[in-house]
C-alpha cells in the first residue's frame, strides 16, 4: 500500500476507535452518552440490538412483513389510514422527491417557511427548475394566512410547510393551513421530519395530503429510513404531473413495490435500520399508547426548559404547542453560545447549535428519547459549563468534582 494511502487508512481507523472509546477513552462509552441534539436521537437498548440483527434479503417475505408492520404503526404515529411507503434516503431526499411528483415545472410552488429548514425547502424547490413562491416569515413567526390565500389565489397548486421548525423551535398550526389549501384546491404538503412520534401529527382528521417524516427523530430510530403517507388528492395530483426524470424518486415504482406480495420497498433499503425502526415503534406505539409517549416528551420538556430558565435562558417563542419536542434557547447574557455548545461537551453533553440567522445565538436542545435523569444530568453539565466561562466555580461541585476524577 502507497504511504499515504497507508496514512490515510491508519487516519480513518483511529477515528472509528475514537468513536468507539468516547471521549475518555472508555470502550464504548460514547455509545452511551444521551444526545440532547435535535437529531439523531439517543437509542435505546431494544433498537440497538434490532439494528445489530442479521440482514434479510430485502424481497423476501420476512422482509415484507417487517416493512409492512412498520407502515401500519407509522400510520398511527402520523394519523392516518393511508398506506405509508418506505424508503431509503435522509428527509432531505424524501422532499425532493415529493417536489418532482407533485409539483409541475410550469406551476408556482409555494413554500411557506419560518425557519431554517423552511429555507432550505425552498431553495430545493428552486433548485428543481420549479417556480417557487416564497413566503418567508420572520424566524419564529407563524405563517401568513392571507399571504398563503393569495397565493393560493394567484394560481399555486401545491404548497410545503414544516410542522416543527427545529432551527427555532416553532410548530406550525397545520389546521388553518390545511383548511385554505382545501379550500383552494392545493395540496398540502408537511415536512413532519422532526413532529412525527413527537407531537400529534392527525394527517387524516387535519387534512396533510403529504407527510414526510424519517426514522431517527421522534419515533427514536437510527438515521437511513424515509417514510411518506399520501392522500388520494395527492396521488391524482401526482398522477396528473406524470412521472417525474429520477428514477429512485419515482412515486408510481414505489407503489407497485409497495403492491406486491411480500411488501416490498423501492430499491435496497437498509434493511437493518428498518428493524431497529420497528423496534422503536413498537416501544412508542405498542408497548405504551401513543398519547402516553407524547406525555412523556412534554414532561422531560416542562423539566428541561423550566431548568434552563432558573439558569438565565431565554426561550423563543414555541408556536401552536406549549411544549415543542425541541427547546431553541439564548444563552444567559454575556455567555457566548458557541462557547457554551464547546464547553458542554467536556462534560458529556452535546447539544445543538443555532443555524443561519441564529447561529452564534442560541442553543437547540431536544426533549425526545430522553428520561428525566438524563434532563438532571444536562442541567447539573450546564451550571458547570456556565461556571467555567464565568470563571467561577460557585455551583455544580458534585459535577465538577465528577469531572476531575474521569479526566484523571
């Protein structure tokens, strides 16, 4: 082997050790450090060791059965009765194809965004060649009623929103929405990427025509699944576009995947992912009602943002829900956010940061897959943190002293 590619690979190699160690060098500790991050979510025990099982032949009909399992109980995390169909790919992916199904190249898309990721739907529309009108609000402000009726007006057959704007902590109410949509012909489709098993989603009772939502947010899987449910308004929408130029994203392929018997999905998905998937939805939907599991997220969210208050943070507005499955937080005055997401990690938390407008300002920490031991742990690395910007040491000595003696 050439030196540097020897380099190289002795480079790679001391990475995935390193992942492995954690950050105190523990075999495997970092596997079981809680990520208070918007995204991917802290694992439990069962959805590891289904994502550890064997691989199974992904047109065999155990595979078919898990697939089909698996968008059965997905339909009950989002509400809906229509079939949900699995695919490999990040949300991102997902909303592309969406956009080349529904909307046509010669018709305005309206995107109605609030936040990062509303932007980023946006751009991806425009990327497509499409005609997008863009109904950007203020980071954190709810979307314009009668902006989103005049566009409506003006022609739009198609319109995106996102349900829960992780970049601000925002949810959308979906209902008034929905209501406009129908009522001006337009399908409505939801980005529920980081709402769905979080918070009611109700597609069928709302009147979402497309959800989007993916495998490692609030249902607690790992990264790699996709997963859509789309009304019949959408379908003859979709149907009426024609097929769109990609053949990965082709929607009618999916449904005759979907069709056969087994069940199949489009293409190779990971197969493994999608079993540690139906391992997390079964302890969300099965093993608990899921009303339950929605409790259990607001309670460690009630714990976490009531806790960073008594510390000095100042919480952005939440929108349709008191409690959104992510806190977007600014930091007590004269505290660097920055700082503060680096300084947190010499004590085991790792937290998101602000993106576009607000990164450097806030902090983004989630409530999903996440006890309220986890929320005492955070609070206890936070009051640290804070103390070792301030440079204090007045609170958290239990923690402090904690860290003394691992780092030793």
């Amino acid at each position: 082997m050439p030196r540097a590619a020897l380099a190289g690979s002795r480079g790679a190699h001391a990475l995935v050790r390193a992942v492995h160690r954690g950050p105190r060098g523990g075999r495997g500790m970092s596997l079981a450090i809680p990520l208070f991050v918007p995204g991917p979510v802290t694992l439990s025990d069962a959805v590891m060791k289904a994502g550890a099982s064997a691989t199974v032949y992904h047109q065999g009909t155990e595979f078919g059965r898990l697939v089909a399992e698996v968008g059965r109980l997905v339909g009950e995390v989002l509400g809906t009765a229509e079939p949900v169909y699995c695919l490999a790919g990040t949300g991102t992916a997902l909303l592309e194809t969406v956009l080349r199904n529904v909307s046509a190249a010669d018709e305005p898309v309206t995107v109605a965004s609030n936040g990062y990721f509303g932007e980023r739907l946006a751009e991806t529309a425009g990327r497509l060649g499409l005609r997008v009108v863009h109904l950007r609000e203020s980071w954190g402000a709810p979307v314009s009623l009668p902006a989103l009726r005049a566009a409506l007006e003006a022609g739009a057959t198609s319109v995106y929103v996102v349900h829960h704007e992780t970049s601000t902590g925002f949810v959308n109410d979906l209902a008034p929405i929905a209501r406009l949509c129908r009522e001006l012909s337009a399908v409505l489709v939801v980005d529920c990427i980081s709402s769905a098993g979080a918070l009611p989603v109700e597609m069928d009772r709302v009147g979402v025509d497309v959800a989007v939502m993916t495998s490692q947010k609030g249902v607690g899987g790992p990264p790699g699944v996709g997963l859509l449910a789309i009304s019949p308004r959408a379908w003859a929408r979709a149907e009426a576009v024609g097929p769109p130029t990609t053949l990965a994203g082709d929607w009618s392929r999916m449904r005759a995947a979907a069709l056969r018997t087994p069940t199949q999905a489009l293409w190779t998905p990971p197969v493994t992912v999608v079993a540690a998937l139906h391992a997390a939805l079964v302890e969300r939907v099965v093993d608990v009602p899921l009303p339950e599991t929605w409790r259990r997220t607001e309670t460690v969210g009630v714990a976490m943002r009531q806790g960073l208050a008594a510390l000095g943070f100042r919480h952005l507005p939440t929108g349709a829900v008191a409690v959104p499955p992510v806190t977007a937080t600014r930091p007590p005055e004269g505290v660097n956010a920055t700082l503060l997401v680096e300084a947190l990690r010499a004590y085991g938390v790792q937290t998101g940061a602000g993106q576009g407008e607000l990164a450097g300002e806030i902090l983004r920490i989630s409530h999903v897959g996440l006890e309220l031991f986890h929320v005492f742990g955070l609070l206890g690395g936070m009051e640290a943190a804070l103390d070792d910007l301030r440079g204090s040491a007045g609170t958290a000595p239990a923690v402090r002293a904690a860290r003394a003696w691992g780092a030793r």
